[in-house]
C-alpha cells in the first residue's frame, strides 16, 4: 500500500482513520521480514480500510489496458502479466474484468499472498521483493508488469526497475503509478524520473506516456508511468 509521506493536513475522521491504518508500514527502519509481517497482520482487514473511494491502484491496469488494443496487435488473452507488490489481488480481479488471462503474483507477504489466490484469478505465485537481490524469475518471463503501492520509502527501491526491466520481453511495457508529491519530497522516489530517462536515453525503454490522475490515495494525485521494453 502506497504510505503517506507526512504532511500536515486537516483530515477528516475518515482520513485520519486511513491514515492510521497506513501508519503501520510507515515504521522507519523496518527490515524487508519486519515489513513482511506487518503486511501479515494486516492482510484480513487491508481491504476494507482501504476501499476504492480512498485508494484506486486499478489505474495502472486501465493504463496497460490502453496499450493493448487490437489496433497495435497487443493480446491480451495471450499476455503473461506480473503483478508486483500484489498484497491481496485487487489488481488481479480489475485484469480479469480488462479480458488478461494469465496473471502472477509477487508479494513478500505470505498472508497477503494466500488472500490474493483465494481471488481465483492468480496462476504463480512468488513470495518476494525486487530491488534488493536478483530474483528467481527467468529473464524475458513477462509481456507485463504492473505495480501499485510499491515505490515508497522503505519498499520497493526505485532500483527494482531494472529488475523489471529484465524479467519483461522486448515489446513488452511497464505501467505503474506512485503518488505526485513523493517525486519531490521522497528522497527515494525522486530518483525515479532520472532512472527512467536513464533507461531510455540507454535504448532500453521506451515512453508510452506519463499521465498525472486524481485522487491515487485519498486527495493526494498519482502519476502512472507506462514504458515499453526496447
């Protein structure tokens, strides 16, 4: 879930609550297994304090939606799509409504990874991060992959995009989204936009389109990044 950089606000009781809830993984110096577990605990009740009216991650699989059309020969039925930082599947459910088939999961929660496949909509399942190691996914494994509440301070690094990077097929994209604010005040994510020009000026991306949407996490603006793998 995509953690509120602090900034002062007047929140509404319904703000501060989610806040709250949020509040959990927002422990600074929480270890990759210390962060895991917290997910743990909160797995049961993760979706009912985070409804779509305050948290819409489903952008990033309307924006991969765009990108495969028939006009440009994308198949969706046919696309293998990984969905990193999966937590408890929403995303996988809004792929199946968008016509995609094959759908994976990676998420270093294991209970968040056992409600996500109670969702029927998931094939694999890999019980891991990116950014910190290698994984054990195979070069080339994905014609996709999305991500949503993973590029914050102290989860995904900004470096797992290279991870990604090799796990996608040429001619594959990337689409995924972190909130507006932390491209300027995360010291993290501000390195996201650089990396990404990096990549491209490197001939191993390519832009499809960056789009700012509204109200990602409560009021606070998104920005979905959709990339296609040179």
């Amino acid at each position: 879930m995509d953690a509120s950089v602090i900034v002062t606000k007047n929140y509404t009781d319904e703000e501060k609550a989610v806040e709250e809830s949020v509040s959990r993984v927002q422990v600074e110096g929480l270890t990759p297994d210390q962060l895991a577990k917290v997910y743990d605990e909160w797995a049961e009740t993760y979706d009912k304090e985070l409804p779509p009216e305050v948290y819409y991650p489903e952008y990033v699989v309307e924006a991969l939606s765009e990108v495969y059309t028939e006009s440009n020969g994308q198949n969706r039925k046919d696309a293998k799509v990984l969905d990193v930082a999966a937590g408890t599947g929403r995303l996988g459910e809004a792929l199946q409504k968008h016509g995609f088939r094959y759908i994976d999961a990676l998420d270093p929660s294991e209970k968040m990874l056992e409600k996500l496949m109670t969702r029927g909509v998931y094939g694999k399942t890999w019980k891991d991060t990116v950014g910190i190691h290698k994984t054990e996914i195979e070069d080339d494994a994905y014609d996709a992959v999305i991500a949503a509440g993973a590029f914050l301070e102290g989860h995904i690094p900004v470096a797992a995009v290279h991870e990604i990077v090799r796990i996608l097929r040429p001619g594959g994209f990337i689409s995924i989204i972190v909130r507006e604010d932390y491209l300027t005040n995360s010291e993290e994510i501000r390195k996201l936009e650089p990396l990404f020009e990096e990549l491209e000026n490197g001939k191993k991306i390519q832009k499809v389109f960056r789009r700012v949407v509204p109200k990602y996490y409560l009021n606070f603006n998104g920005v979905v990044y959709v990339y296609r793998i040179l």
